[in-house]
C-alpha cells in the first residue's frame, strides 16, 4: 500500500509539473492603426494568456486573457500601454501634433466609471478630467477583438482584415464603433 501512495504521488508531482509548466502563452501581432493627422500607426499588440478554469467549474480549463500590451512609435518616442484586467481594452488611438502627444480612449476604472481620456504626459499616461470633444463620435481605430486560439489573428493585421471580419456584428465580439456620449466618464482624475 505504501509503494501505491508513494507512486501516486509521482504521479500527481509529474501532472502538476506538465500542467504548470503549460499555465500561460502569448498571442502577437502587429496591427495598423489609421490616426486623426491621416497616418497609420503600426501598433505591437501582445494578449497574454492563462490556464485556468471557469468561474463556477473548476474541472472545465481554458485560456482566460491576464494582460494585454500595446506598444507602438509615433514622431520618434516610443508608448507602451498596460493593462492588467480581462475587459475592454483602448478603442481609440488620438494625436496631438501640436503636442507632440497622444491620447488613448480606455475604460477609466478604477478612477471613473466609462471611457476616459488617457493622455501620455512626462512618461506615463494620466486620465483627463474629460475627453477632448473631438474625438466624441469617432470611430474605433483599435480592434477589439482577442483569440487564445493560434492563427486567429494574423501576424499583421491591416484594416482589410478588419473591414472582411466584420467585427461589429454581435457573433464576432461585437463592440462599440464609435465613440459616443453615452459611453463618456466625466470628472476623472489620476494617473497611471
């Protein structure tokens, strides 16, 4: 009976040594992101991954998003945007050439609660009290859509790609086209 615990306890050692050393992998492309001044940004995006089980189910594994990552150039100075949580990602990418700064329209949580303003200043990015009017009713120029799935995502994604995968319709991710009033948080303040 001893050798039986003892061989069983290989056994799981060796499953939980496979499972962890599988836990995490990374989705990457690049993607072409057209701005406001008429230039197309190309955008680095990474998805980071874990195992893990569903809420509710611990028996039923899949890849769950844990990160996402955007990191791109624009008039010579490199921007890297982190984000640490599962929902909605940036939908908007702003520049402001008489600044020689940009903006990215993300979720304002836990600061205020809908789209904020995050505006790159003095090396980080910090949420505007309110979103420059101009961009109200623009469209999104950053997909939204996110795969665990290889191949789903191209390597570099063009506009084309997004234009024929229809992702406005409810089936493919469906997410905000443009941004709208509706969506605003107002009065936020921070930074990140």
């Amino acid at each position: 009976m001893q050798h039986l615990d003892k061989y069983l306890n290989i056994f799981l050692a060796v499953l939980a040594t496979t499972q962890l050393s599988s836990c995490s992998k990374s989705i990457r492309w690049q993607e072409e992101v057209p701005v406001n001044t008429g230039e197309v940004i190309i955008m680095n995006r990474e998805d980071v991954f874990v195992r893990r089980s569903a809420p509710g189910n611990p028996f039923e594994m899949g890849w769950w998003i844990n990160g996402r990552y955007y990191k791109f150039r624009w008039q010579g100075k490199n921007y890297v945007y982190k984000l640490k949580r599962t929902s909605m990602g940036p939908m908007i990418l702003y520049v402001y050439p008489e600044k020689n700064t940009v903006s990215l329209i993300d979720s304002g949580w836990p600061i205020c609660s809908g789209y904020a303003e995050w505006r790159w200043n003095a090396g980080k990015w910090e949420v505007q009290k309110n979103i420059n009017p101009e961009i109200i009713g623009r469209p999104r120029n950053i997909m939204d859509f996110f795969s665990a799935r290889d191949g789903d995502i191209p390597k570099m994604v063009t506009q084309e790609f997004i234009r024929n995968s229809r992702f406005d319709l409810p089936q493919n991710g469906s997410s905000l086209t443009h941004l709208t009033t509706d969506e605003l948080a107002t009065n936020c303040a921070g930074g990140k």
